[in-house]
C-alpha cells in the first residue's frame, strides 16, 4: 500500500506482456494522477489495446506492476479493477444488444461500490448523454453507432469508476457524433472524472488531453504535456511507422 508515488491514481511500472511467449509490451511506464486526462497515441499494432488490458487484468502482466492507489493489480483476477474502481470502455462498443438501454446501463452497476449509487449515476450518464433518456425502453440494437458509443461509456460510468479507461471512443463515428462524444468527455472531465484515453484521433485525443504518451512497437518513446507531444517529430514518426 505505501510503496506508490504519492498523489498518483494509477501507475504502471516497467510493465511487459504478450502473446504466446512473444513480448509485446516492453517495459511501460505510466501515471495517471487524481482528475486527470491523459492519452495513449500511437499506430495500429502499437500494443495499446494490450496496455488498456493489462490494466484490466484481462491480459496477465509477465512483469513489472500495475497499481491502483497503491494496490497492487498485478495478477488479480478479471473482476478486481471494477470493484477497485476502473472503467473499461472497449474498443468496437459490444452493447448487449437484446437487452433495452435501461438495462444495459444497470448492468454497469454490479460493483458493489456502485450499486447504492444507481439512481444518481444514472441520472448522471442522462444528463450528459440526453440522446439515449427517450430511448430507455428500446433494445440497444436500436441505437445508432454514435448513440451505442455513447450507451457502452454510459455503462462504463455506472460503476462510478475513479478512472475511466476508454480504447478508440472515435472508431468508425462521423466527425459529427465524434464531437458529440468528446464534448460529453469534456464534460467528465470538468467534473473531475479522471481519464485515460486511447485513440488513434491525435487531434481530438490532445484537445481533451492534459498529457500525453506515445507508443510505439510497445515502447513509450514520447511523454509530457499537450503542447510538448504535438511539438515532438517522434510523433509523426509514430503514426507514419517510420
Ligand atoms: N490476441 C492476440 N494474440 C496474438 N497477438 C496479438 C493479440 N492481440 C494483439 N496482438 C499483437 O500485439 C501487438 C499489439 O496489438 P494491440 O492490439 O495491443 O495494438 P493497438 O495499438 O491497440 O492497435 P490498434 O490501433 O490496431 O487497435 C500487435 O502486434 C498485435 O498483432
Ligand atoms: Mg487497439
């Protein structure tokens, strides 16, 4: 418990995974601090879907550590980041889609941290996604793809997460709906929600973003501030694969 740096919500340290013996992640650093926006860039194949799931525990660390307010996650089964307090938001949506709006988002619910808060965050997910109040009742299948994005981030907050992590909320929206989901980012984020956001979007993700690192080939070779990040050649590099 006393081991973390003070004031950090996550930390990952010299974390390194794979897939079956070969690594894919070699040695991550990264931080995220209390109220926080922070991103993950980088091209396709840098490892950052991997990164979002061994934080989860759905892809076991080989090595190094993951810790949430100091607890260790390391090695602890699927279902201890919700009741610790992370989010998930995956990549490509999977609302369930027989299932009507309302009881998607009560399934985000099931931590016991969030079940007494049902009814607030509920109303809570509603007022920042209006679209999905008239359509409660209805299956999800309904929904249109900006409003299932907006529907599987509104699960995600029932567990009244202390971090948020979210793995290309852009994919395959119109630059319309993107907008829709990132302004009700910015919303999250004023409120004090921390996040951490991966995306392929560089300038949607550094709008909202109050640091950034980039990955690539399952390195982070940049870090820093908004302005630093986007100054930096190493990003160009990263999304030209060069
Ligand atoms: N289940 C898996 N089995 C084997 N290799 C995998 C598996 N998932 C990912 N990989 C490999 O690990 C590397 C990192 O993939 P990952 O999906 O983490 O990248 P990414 O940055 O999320 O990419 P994208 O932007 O395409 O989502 C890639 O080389 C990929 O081929
Ligand atoms: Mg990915």
């Amino acid at each position: 418990m006393e081991t973390h740096t003070a004031g950090t919500l996550l930390e990952v340290t010299e974390l390194r995974t794979g897939y079956l013996g070969v690594e894919v992640l070699h040695g991550i650093e990264l931080v995220v601090r209390p109220g926080e926006t922070v991103c993950v860039l980088g091209a396709n194949g840098a490892g950052k879907t991997t990164l979002l799931h061994a934080i989860m525990c759905r892809q076991p660390a080989w090595s190094g550590n993951i810790r949430l307010r100091g607890v260790e996650l390391g090695g602890a089964p699927p279902f201890a980041p919700a009741h610790l307090g992370l989010s998930y938001v995956p990549e490509g949506r999977g609302v369930l889609a027989s299932l009507t709006v309302r009881e998607n988002l009560e399934l985000g619910a099931y931590p016991p941290r969030a079940r007494a808060r049902l009814n607030d965050n509920l109303e809570r997910v509603l007022a920042l996604f209006p679209p999905l109040k008239p359509r409660l009742g209805e299956p999800a299948a309904n929904l249109s793809g900006g409003q299932q994005q907006m529907l599987v981030i509104g699960r995600a907050l029932m567990a009244a997460p202390e971090l948020i992590l979210l793995d290309e909320p852009s994919l395959g929206l119109s630059p319309a709906v993107t907008g829709q989901v990132y302004s009700a980012l910015a919303q999250l984020k004023s409120s004090g929600q921390a996040i951490l956001l991966v995306e392929q979007n560089v300038s949607m993700a550094l709008k909202l973003g109050d640091r950034a690192y980039v990955m690539e080939q399952g390195r982070i070779v940049v870090s820093g501030g908004r302005e630093r990040v986007l100054a930096d050649p190493r990003l160009r590099n990263a999304y030209l694969g060069l």
